[in-house]
C-alpha cells in the first residue's frame, strides 16, 4: 500500500488546523458560517452544493460552527494535496521516469500543493475554493484511470463543481473537452451523454436558493424570489463590472500581479523546476500537446482573474480562482524533479539518488512553506467575533443596524443571528439592502409592512436612473419610525445632517441641528475610550498582526474625525485621528495622512506642538501617476471603466493635495454610479478634510 497520500493529505490537514482561526473570520467566513448554520442564500452564484456540506459540517460536534467549516476546508486541501501525490507520480511515470523518482515527484507535486500560501490560505477558514480543487483532481483523476469512461467519470464531480462555482465548471469544460477529443470519438461521446444526464441534476441544486429564499433566512442574499434574482444570483451579474474598462496596461498590471502570486505562492526554485517540467515534456513528446496545455491554463485559468478591473494579489478570492493554475504548476514541478533524478542517477548510488530527492523536494517547498508560516497565521483571530460583538452592544432594544462593507456586517450578521447575541435588535447588510430585500425584511418584522410601496416607489425611481442606491431605501425605513443606527458610510445629505455618534455607529435622527450638545461631545470622547479599551487594547494578537481590524479601524477613526470636522469639533476631530493613527501600523493607513495635514495647519485646527508629528510618508509617489492616469480617462470616452478610473483619479488627488479636483472626480462617479465603493469611500475620506461631496444619485453629471 502507497502510503505517501496519507501522510501528505494528513500533514497538510495538520498544517491547516494549525493555522486556522477558532471561530468568525473576515471576507466571507461569517457570511458562509451563517449560511451553513441556518440554511440561508449566501452571496452570487449562491453555491448550494458547498452549502449543503458546509450544513453538515456545522453539525460536528467540535468548536465554533466557523472553525467546524475551516475542518470542511482543511479536508478538502489535505485532499487535494494527497490525490496530487497520486497525479503527480502517475504523470512522472508517464514520462519515462523511473519508479524511484516517479514516487519522489508525486510527493513534491502533493507538498506543494500542502505547504503553498495559495492553497492553505483556503484551508485555514471558511471557503468553498478547496472543495472545487478536490472536484476538479477528482475528474483528472477519473480521466486517468477510466480508460475511455474516464471523460464519463470526470463529469461527476463536474457537476458538482458547477453548484459550488459554475466559474470553475467554465475554466474546466476547455480541458475536458480536449482530453475528450483526444481519447477518441465514443470516448467523446460518452462524456456528452453523461454530461447531458446530469444537467438538469446539476442545475438543480440551484433550486436551494428560492426555497431558502421563501423560508425567510437570516441570511437572504438578493431576496431571489423570482426567476430574474434567481439568474441574477446564478450568474452573478453584480459582479459585471469587474470585467469592464480593460486596457492593456491595466491588463499587464494584473498580469504582473499573477506572476507576482506565483512567486509568492511557490519561491523561485519550484518555479525554476516547473519550468524544466514543461521543457523536458515539449522535449520528450510533443510540444502541440505541451503548447495547447498552456493555452487552457491561460484561459481557463489566469484570464478569469487577469480581465478582473478590480484584480488585486492580497485579494484571498484571487488565490481560489487560480487554484486550478497552481495544481499544474506543482505537477510541472514533480517532472522537473523526476528529470533532474534520473540524470544524477547513472553517476550517483541508490542513497545519494534519494538524498538528491529529498533535498530537491525541500528546496521546492521551503519558500512557500516560510511565506505560508509568516502570512496566514490565524491561530489566534478573534478581531471579527470581537468587532461584531462591539457593534451589537451598542445598538438599542428595538434598533434596526446596518452596515456598510463586509468586515462590519458579516461578524456583526453571525453573532446577531448564529450566537444569538442582542436578539432585540436587527441587522442587515448594507449593500444587500435593495428593492427585493424589503418584503423579505418586512415579513420578518425588521421592517413595518407599511413603508413597502413608498420604499419600493423611491427606489425605483433611483433605478430608473441606472442604478439602485441601498441608501436610497434607508430614508424610508426612518420615514416610517424605525431606529436606524449605520456605521461610516455614505448617506445622501437628508440623512447625513442628521447622523450623531453612538458608539462605534451612528443613529440617525432626521431634523437633528447640525452641531453637538456639550453632552454629546463628551459621550463621543467616552465612546472613543471605550473602542480603544475593547479592540485595541489587544492588538496585535499573540505577536499576529490583524491587518484587517487595523484597517477597519484605522478607516473608522478617519471617518469619525471627519464626522466631528463636519459638525465643527475640530479639536476632537484632531485627538480622534491621533488616536487612530497610534492605532495603524500601516504607513499606507489614511488615518496617517489625515492626521499629518491637520497638524500641518492644513485643516482649520490649530497646529500641534510638533510633538508625534508623521513624515508626509509614501502617498505622494502616487502624484506622478495623475498625469498618465488623466490622459487615459480623456482617451477611454464612454468606455464602461471609465468610473474607476475617475475614481482612481479622485482618490490620487485625495492623497496628493488636490481634494477639489478630488471631489469633481467623485461626484462625477456617483452623479452616474451611485453607489461605486471607491467613490463612496473617497468621498468619505474627503468629509474628514472637510470637503463635502453633494450629488443627486441618477442625474447626469
């Protein structure tokens, strides 16, 4: 018995436990932890089949219902990990390697998958890209060993790779098809019949997301009730944009970033060692085979992500979807170490062969394992369970909370509706606060049946202009007497004068003057004592930084010295900032920025004593980016990215002195995109130098 799977799977198993978070993560943890928790509809395409599983794990009787979905994700990793021992020596052998370096190659080829930053960073929480790895694996390896039912066993998992995330079904059907087509015409044949069988199985596992929809879940991500949410969950159509605006130096930034990811993910000598796989595969057989390998990795797998506008490395999304790109690297890998022992070995004994192999394969998995040591340790997060639970307490009985930007709302949406913590108050993201979400919320009692048709009447109308604003909708729940509390966003300016700090959020009181009471500012002082005693007290965590709760927190206190410029309490605007500042270890972090022009005397405050005063630091190496960044706008015209680009604009200006320029940039988005993140969160940054952004949503700039 090979016992070389079982130990890889189970040493990356191990690593992923190690390394994973007890509980509530941020991006999608929380989101998924309460949608496998209550059977919700969890974000575009919805991914049932994940969900399903993700339903049963939550059943394990061991730890927070998150980290009983982090074991789902560190077993479908340690999987992985394991069959890539077996398609790693299958494919050496394939080769003409020898048995010896044939079983060395499989296990580099499964180390690298097990120690790599890329694959453990979807083991080490709630995720569902690992479960589509195994999937696909499964499929290579039913093409392996089928024989010509091999492309009929392939489709099996297929299947249920397209009701996790249909992107991943779409990036494998070009590879099956061609291995299809090169086992011959009845091998085709069988894989379109079994194919054609379970099509309508596969899509429908989709009907989870109108039956859970209808059950009125905690979690009702776009309210799909009807036949077009469904298609617009199914197909993700909110997502559209992110493929909108390319250019080909945007498309060489991303492609760079790739190559960066890869570096990263893999260090140079596996690099070096896939790179010798590929040449002595082109050498040995054919390069038409080698070569239309290549293709489908480049379309199938870096496209997807290299056409995303918003493509960024540190996206954790951005590894998931180049997973399948990392597995034919690692295989790459395995030959190249097979070739490289099999030329030591005519001049060298059995044991130094194997020295070699061991070296070789240490050598390959050093880097990544170093960077996978430094970079997702999350052993010891607990920022998301301690931000949501601050959140909550502040809320009063009968308050309906919500919360812009993923790392508020999801922790915040897990505690309230999984935890049962604060089971008098409501929450509800933000951004899924949309036309089709307001009777779901009305039948639950967040919202009174009332306000229906007016809320439904405003939002159209915003609609009809080309886009649904989520904050649009808010002015009708207040209308109709319910207790708003939001954290920093952006609100239109009937409801932003009447925003007072209450905790780490504001209440909304329509009608309230402009200024603060002398109560009020010393509540809000208090309200700042008590966020640092409650979340940055601890930070970082065992020697860990939390970068995203010092992001969230740093972007909070900017915001909140903007809030208190904007009702002219710039004294307190000042101290606010100092405090964030002190909180933000990131040299990047605006709150850097904001402080040091308001110390500078650019800000109507007095300027400091000098003492603590920031260096202007990094921000404006970006000023000589703004003359080739507005030469691209004016070149692209009507182009569909021109929005971020007048963003990116906006936001350089921002950094760079030039907020008016700044604030003509983002009302030109927002007159047009109402409710673009970018723009918003320029235009927030902006209200804490005191420069107010006013724009009508839906009218033309």
């Amino acid at each position: 018995m090979n016992r070389a799977p079982w130990i890889v799977g189970g040493a990356s198993f191990a690593l992923c436990i190690f390394l994973a978070a007890p509980g509530t993560t941020w991006h999608d943890g929380g989101e998924l932890g309460l949608a496998a928790a209550t059977l919700g509809v969890a974000h575009p395409p919805g991914e049932p089949a994940y969900l399903v599983l993700a339903a049963l794990a939550a059943l394990i009787p061991v730890g927070a219902v998150c980290f009983r979905l982090t074991l789902l994700s560190a077993a479908t990793v340690a999987g992985s990990a394991a069959l890539m021992v077996v398609l790693g020596r299958r494919l050496a052998a394939a080769t003409g390697a020898s048995e010896a370096s044939s079983r060395i190659a499989g296990i580099a080829a499964g180390t690298l998958v097990a120690v790599s930053p890329l694959t453990v960073l979807q083991g080490v929480r709630p995720e569902l890209y690992g479960l589509t790895l195994l999937g696909g694996l499964l499929g290579v390896l039913g093409l392996a060993i089928g024989g010509r039912r091999g492309v009929a066993l392939a489709v099996l998992p297929l299947a249920v790779i397209g009701a996790v995330h249909h992107a991943m079904l779409v990036a494998a059907l070009p590879g099956l098809a061609v291995a299809a087509l090169l086992r011959g015409r009845r091998a085709f044949v069988a894989g379109l019949a079994t194919a054609a069988a379970f099509l309508l199985p596969a899509l429908g596992q989709f009907a989870w997301l109108p039956l859970r929809s209808f059950a009125n879940t905690p979690l009702d991500f776009g309210a799909p009730r009807t036949l077009g949410r469904v298609l617009w969950s199914i197909t993700g159509a909110g997502y559209a944009r992110s493929f909108q605006g390319m250019d080909a130096d945007l498309l060489l930034r991303n492609l760079r970033g790739h190559l960066d990811l890869f570096v990263h993910g893999f260090g140079l000598v596996a690099l070096l060692l896939a790179g010798l796989g590929v040449a002595c595969l082109a050498a040995r057989r054919s390069a038409r085979p080698v070569l239309g390998a290549g293709l489908l990795v480049g379309v199938s797998g870096i496209a997807p992500t290299a056409l995303q506008g918003l493509f960024v490395t540190d996206n954790p999304d951005a590894a998931g979807y180049l997973l399948g790109v990392v597995a034919v690297v690692a295989a790459a890998a395995c030959v190249g170490i097979a070739v490289v022992i099999d030329r030591a070995r005519p001049a060298a004994g059995t044991l130094t062969v194997t020295v070699l192999g061991v070296g070789l394969v240490a050598s390959a998995a050093l880097q990544p394992a170093a960077a996978t040591l430094r970079d997702v340790d999350f052993s010891r997060l607990d920022g998301p369970s301690r931000l949501g639970n601050a959140v909550l307490d502040v809320a009063p009985s009968g308050s309906l909370v919500l919360l812009g930007g993923d790392s508020w709302a999801f922790p915040a949406l897990f505690a309230r509706y999984r935890e049962g913590r604060r089971a008098d108050v409501h929450v509800h993201p933000l951004h899924m606060l949309d036309p089709e979400a307001i009777v779901p919320l009305a039948e639950r009692g967040v919202v009174p049946r009332e306000i229906d048709a007016r809320v439904l009447q405003a939002a159209g109308a915003v609609r009809s202009g080309g886009c649904c604003v989520p904050e649009t909708l808010v002015a009708g729940i207040v209308a109709a007497g319910t207790p708003v509390l939001v954290n920093d966003t952006f609100l239109p300016p009937s409801l932003s004068s009447g925003l007072r700090p209450h905790g780490l959020l504001y209440r909304i009181e329509p009608g309230a003057p402009a200024g603060l009471s002398p109560a009020e500012v010393d509540a809000a002082a208090k309200a700042e004592d008590r966020l640092e005693a409650n979340l940055l007290r601890r930070l970082p965590v065992g020697g860990h930084r939390d970068v995203v709760l010092e992001g969230v927190i740093g972007r909070r206190y900017s915001a909140r010295a903007g809030f208190f410029r904007s009702r002219g309490e710039g004294a307190l605007a000042l101290a606010t900032l100092r405090r964030g500042s002190a909180a933000a270890a990131d040299p990047w972090a605006m709150v850097h920025l904001d402080r040091h022009r308001m110390e500078e005397g650019r800000a109507p405050v007095a300027p400091a004593d000098g003492s603590g005063r920031l260096p202007l630091g990094p921000w404006l190496e970006a000023a000589d980016v703004e003359a080739g960044l507005t030469e691209w706008i004016e070149g692209a015209g009507g182009a569909g990215g021109v929005a971020d680009l007048l963003a990116l604009r906006g936001t350089i200006r921002l950094v760079t002195d030039d907020p008016s320029g700044a604030r003509e940039d983002v009302e030109a988005v927002l007159s047009t995109h109402p409710s673009h993140p970018s723009a918003l969160l320029a235009a927030e940054r902006l209200r804490t130098l005191g420069v107010l952004v006013d724009v009508s949503p839906g009218t033309p700039p």
